[in-house]
C-alpha cells in the first residue's frame, strides 16, 4: 500500500538550489499526493522556477506570497509554511513534510523514511541526518538524537494531531519534538539516511545575530533559567567563543525584559521540559540521552 504523503516547503530566495530540491522529490520512489511551495516574497528567480515545475506536474502547487521586504526569521517560516498548509486539497494524508528548498537527497530517501514509521508505530517526528559538502567531505550537522532539523521534518498525523500542529514563532523545531514527547511518541533522526544541505544553518542572520536568535528561541520555548547559563558557559568554547555566549545570554535577557509575546504559554509544556533540563544536569535520563 503506498504511503500518502504531503509536503510544504515555504521558499524565499532560493533560485540557487531550489531547482536541485524539486529535481530531488520529483524523482522519489514514492512521491508526494501533494506538494505545496511557499513563495515568500522573493526577489530572485525563485517563484519562477517553482511555476515552471509545476506546470510539468499536477501535483506540485505554488503559492505566491508579498515580499514583505525583509526575512523573518522562524515565525516568518511558520507564517508561510502554514499558507500552504490551510491551501492543501486533501486531509487524508498520512504524513506531512516540513520541508525547506536548499536540498538534495537520494531518490529512495522517503520511501527508506517511512519505512522506519512502519518499524516504530511509536515513532511520531523523524528525518534524515543533515551534511554539508566542505570540499568533497560530508560532513553532519551535530544535534542531539531526538532532536530533527527544522529543513526536513516529517509528522505522523496522530502525532501532528496531538501536538497542535507547529508553534508559529522562532523555536517550533524543537518545541513541537518536546511536546511530541509529552504524548508518548519518539522523536529520531535517521543517521543511515541524509540530505545536502547546501546553505549552512543560520548562515543568513550571521553568527553573532544567529546566536541572540537562539537565546530568544530559549526564552520562548520555556527553558529553565540555569540551563540556559550553563549552556552560555558551554558556548564559552565555540566561536566566536566570549561574544557569542554574551549573545546568547542577551537574547534571553531580552525575551524577558520586552516579555516576547511569542512565548509558549502552556504551563504543563514548560513544566515538562524544565524537569528535563533539570535532569540533564543532573546526569540523568532525559529525551535528550
């Protein structure tokens, strides 16, 4: 029985490697019964490249959105990614698939995916490992076991269902795996299976902004006050060491001081993942280990 599977990859600026992400899903094993891309606001060649290919296939459909002159980061992904999906035609889907437009992978890579879900009924939120190419050597982008990057991400729909769907702020990628946990469902990534990722995450912002971004992603996802300090004292040794630390404490500082509106207000959530936290530093079991 084929898996019925949809995707939305919300896209802006993408006209470099938009071509190669499509070229990669047309020629899966099992494709998808729908597929919507997100034009949001680009500039480029992006939006065109998009229509071309889904002139060629009926299942490939391209919302077009305003520029709104700048990127967004995190909520501006959610507010595309779910134009697109209140656009889908059908909900009888079994899975859907946050997917972003700068990768390439092999063309079993869905079909080798699914069958892990179909393996693990338990298993809610999954995808492949992400690698970059630097010179001719692939090389992972490092991230805790249960946690799935944000550029490939595919729901199981009791597990979407359950969850609420995606938190519309900066964070959701890791919230929506906490919450998945919550509920009794496993999170994973696929370390046998992986995808190109040809723009380093966080590449757009720079790494000093990129850093402030994440303590604010700290603040609205609810963590705990020492984890977040111990983790700035962790940082103390990756670049760019002493600032980027600073920074990350300054994006959560500032969450608290402007009370960032986006903060994730469900008290059994930020109750669950500050005891995880707690139990992190403490050594023991936790989602993350």
């Amino acid at each position: 029985m084929k898996t019925n599977y949809v995707i939305v990859t919300p896209v802006r600026d993408e006209e470099k490697y938009l071509d190669e992400t499509i070229q990669s899903v047309v020629a899966q094993t099992i494709t998808p019964s729908q597929w919507v891309i997100v034009n949001d606001g680009s500039t480029d060649r992006t939006g065109a490249i998009a229509d071309g290919f889904a002139a060629r296939f009926p299942w490939i459909r391209v919302i077009h959105r305003q520029n709104r002159g700048f990127r967004k980061s995190g909520g501006g992904v959610m507010e595309a990614f779910y134009d697109g999906y209140k656009s889908l035609d059908r909900s009888d889907w079994d899975f859907v698939v946050k997917l972003d437009g700068d990768l390439s992978f092999s063309e079993d890579y869905f079909e080798k995916c699914f069958a892990h879900f179909q393996t693990n009924p338990k298993l809610g939120i999954a995808g492949g490992e992400i690698r970059h190419d630097l010179s001719g050597q692939l090389k992972v982008e490092e991230n805790p076991r249960f946690h799935v990057r944000g550029a490939t991400k595919i729901y199981r729909k009791a597990c979407w269902q359950d969850i609420g769907g995606l938190w519309p702020a900066p964070g959701w990628d890791t919230i929506d795996e906490v919450k998945a946990n919550m509920h009794g469902w496993k999170t994973e990534t696929f370390t046998d299976l992986y995808l190109l990722h040809h723009r380093f995450t966080g590449t757009e912002d720079g790494l000093v902004r990129t850093r402030v971004k994440q303590g604010l992603v700290c603040y609205i996802s609810g963590y705990h006050p020492l984890f977040v300090l111990v983790r700035c004292l962790y940082r103390i040794f990756q670049r760019p060491y002493v600032i980027g630390s600073g920074a990350i404490l300054y994006g959560f500082l500032k969450g608290y001081l402007t009370h960032h509106p986006s903060r994730v207000d469900d008290r059994s959530y930020v109750s669950y993942i500050r005891g995880q936290q707690l139990r992190r530093l403490c050594g023991m079991q936790t989602i993350w280990r």
